[in-house]
C-alpha cells in the first residue's frame, strides 16, 4: 500500500542578527555548544547539574579552539599579504 502522506519537519529556527559586524566568536561557541549538548529540562536534577557542567566544558573547548583557528587562518592571510607586496593589509589583518 502507498501512503499519500508525507511529512516534514523543519525543527528548531533561531534567527540572531548584528549591526555592522559579524557575530563573535563567543556567540558561534555558545551555538556549537548548544548543538552538542542539549540538556532536557525534564531530567532529574543532579543529571541537569553534570550535562549543566559539562556543557560549560564544552563551551571553554570550542571557544579555545574557535579563537587559534581564527588567529591562525589570519596569520596565514597576513603572510599571504605580506608575500604579495601589501605590508599594510598584512598590519591590519594582524592587528584584528
């Protein structure tokens, strides 16, 4: 038998915007950290406070590592600068 049904879910929207600017690294942290660690809020209260602490561990990894991901891709587009003859694009870069 074929089912004429068909259904879709599209989940969870969140919309977040800025004003001039992009968000912060604390901001796409918060967000990966989310996706991760989701946490019910019908869980017993002592599992609440270990996913709670765990989250929080979760956030301090993504964060640290998001942050010398985005220094490094910008030492890597400074010396690409730099080799090409822009010295001052090179400083601005650095100086982000």
């Amino acid at each position: 038998m074929i089912d004429d049904n068909i259904g879709f879910s599209m989940g969870k929207i969140t919309v977040a915007t800025t004003n001039n600017k992009g968000h912060d690294v604390e901001f796409w942290a918060e967000d990966a950290t989310n996706r991760i660690c989701g946490i019910s809020e019908q869980a017993a209260p002592h599992i609440k406070e270990q996913a709670l602490a765990f989250r929080r561990a979760i956030y301090g990894v993504i964060l640290n590592g998001m942050k010398s991901a985005i220094a490094s891709d910008r030492t890597t587009a400074s010396n690409k600068f730099n080799s090409i003859g822009h010295p001052e694009i090179a400083k601005i870069l650095k100086e982000m």
